[in-house]
C-alpha cells in the first residue's frame, strides 16, 4: 500500500489551468449520451469529420452483384481504406472476418427483390437485439418518402429509432428513390428533412443541384449514396462535389468494387473524404497506385 504521505503530496489539480471546452464532431449530436457519441465516433473520424462507407448490402435485393460475387475475397483487400462496412447481418456474419475492427451500419430493412416491378414495400427485418448482437453502430433503414408506401415505411423508421434510442445506436435514415420518384432538390429538401425531424442521426441520399441548402437545411450529418457505375475519374468529381456542398462523406459501392482497380478507389475516395484532395488530385493518386501494382 502506498505511504499516506507519498499519496496526498502527489495530488495536483491544476487550479490554474481551466476546463476543457467539449465539443462533439457530430453534426446536431452535442447532446446526446456517450454510448452514442461512441458509436457515432466510429463512424465520423473525430479528425476529419467525415466518414467511407463501404457498401455491399446489394445482395438482398440483387442477388449475387457484379464484383461482389466472393465477399470473402473482395471485402479483406478494401477494409483497410474504409471507415464503415454498411451491409446486411447475413453478409456480415459469413463473410467478414470480426477482427478488422470496422464500425458496421447494419442493413435493417428487407423487401421484394429485382424481379418484382414495385420494390418500395419493405418492412423491418432486423429487431435491435440482433443489432446490439453484432455490435452495430447504426442501423440503416430504407425510407420511401412520397411512394405509395410511405405510411408504412415511415413507421418502420420510427420503430428502429425508438428502438435504438434505448440502447444508444444509431439510425441511418436511407432516402430512397423509387423508378417513377423525383430526383429533384426540393424532393431531396423534403425528404431529408423528414428523417432528420423524426430522430434519425444520419441520413444518406443522393447528391444534385443545390446540395449545400438541402446540407443546410438537415439538422443531422449527410454522407451521399455514389449510385450507378461511373468512371473512376466522374465518380471522385461527384465525392469531391458533395464534400465541398457539406456532405460529411460518402457511402461508396459499385463506385469502388466495380472500379478497375477497387482497392486504389477506395483510398482516392478516403484522400477526398479525409484529407480535401481535389477530384484531379484523387485521381492522379488512383493512377499512381494503379501504375505500382
């Protein structure tokens, strides 16, 4: 046991020094609880902000996808260089080895599959014990605001978020966009404001004109979805864009695992997420990489 004496003369309160100012790196987010500014800190780097989600959760609507055919082979090369591994439990469990320590955006939502005309119905599929199971730091739910079956889709999002608040996780409010939905401003304006005053803590949409009003009109942080395949260079123009709008990154998934070379994409990605290269300089860095190979 130490001396009495030993013990009270160490003691050194820096009176003179004055408290730390805390601040909270998450958009709207200064007030929450500390089990969910750590999740949340798992996904937005405490130094940047700003967050790579790598996305492969195609397969539930898609099947087997072009360049995700082998997640076991795919997913270990491009881990490294992404934040956020946003995907569904069953692709998680079997394929993705628990060690490399990714923050995990849990696909929560199923529904009809390509075959089926009308894929805006779906349900909550994943309950929050699962969720807190496999260590999630959000779920993601996928909302359709404006189709026929918003109603239902809206409750579904209300649900995992109630559920979530208990326990501190997350929610990821995904807009989605049905083939005979607008793709506008003022749809996207409408639409992520709704996630936001519902309670979700981050929403992913689509990035278009106007960008940095609808950034500024959500009271929660924005990462953008990169959607269909684009060449390496336009795909880094539209990360590039959507950060300098305000977007506080990117969910990348065909974008890189489509890529001509998915492993340099997804570290081009991290230098415009993290690092505020320019799309040109991103992509001269994806060549480089590239030409070493």
């Amino acid at each position: 046991m130490a001396e009495k004496d030993a013990y009270q003369a160490s003691k050194n309160y820096h009176e003179d020094v004055p408290p730390i100012k805390q601040t909270f790196h998450v958009k709207g987010m200064h007030h929450a609880d500390w089990g969910l500014k750590d999740r949340l800190s798992r996904i937005f780097s405490p130094r940047s902000g700003r967050t790579v989600m790598l996305a492969f959760d195609h397969g539930y609507i898609m099947g087997s996808t072009t360049g995700l055919e082998r997640l076991d082979l795919v997913i270990p090369e491009l881990a490294p260089h992404a934040d956020v591994f946003m995907a569904t439990r069953g692709a998680i469990r079997t394929c993705v080895p628990p060690t490399f320590g990714k923050a995990i955006a849990l696909r929560a939502t199923a529904g009809s599959s390509i075959l089926q005309d009308d894929v805006t119905d779906e349900v909550l599929a994943v309950d929050i014990e699962d969720a807190i199971r496999m260590n999630a730091s959000c779920v993601a739910v996928q909302t359709f605001i404006g189709s026929k079956d918003e109603k239902s889709s809206i409750d579904s999002l209300n649900k995992a978020i109630n559920a979530g608040n208990r326990y501190g996780i997350a929610t990821l409010g995904v807009v989605a966009v049905g083939k005979q939905m607008e793709r506008t401003a003022r749809f996207f304006l409408l639409a992520t404001r709704m996630l936001a005053e519902f309670g979700v803590h981050l929403v992913k949409t689509y990035y278009c004109e106007d960008f940095g009003k609808i950034v500024a009109a959500c009271p929660v942080p924005i990462v953008i979805a990169g959607g269909k395949k684009l060449p390496e260079d336009e795909a880094l123009t539209l990360a590039y864009r959507a950060v300098s709008d305000g977007a506080a990154g990117v969910d990348m998934g065909r974008n890189i695992f489509q890529a001509g070379d998915p492993a340099a994409m997804t570290q081009a990605i991290a230098k415009v997420v993290h690092e505020n290269y320019t799309d040109k300089d991103a992509f001269g860095f994806y060549n480089d990489i590239r030409q070493k190979r």
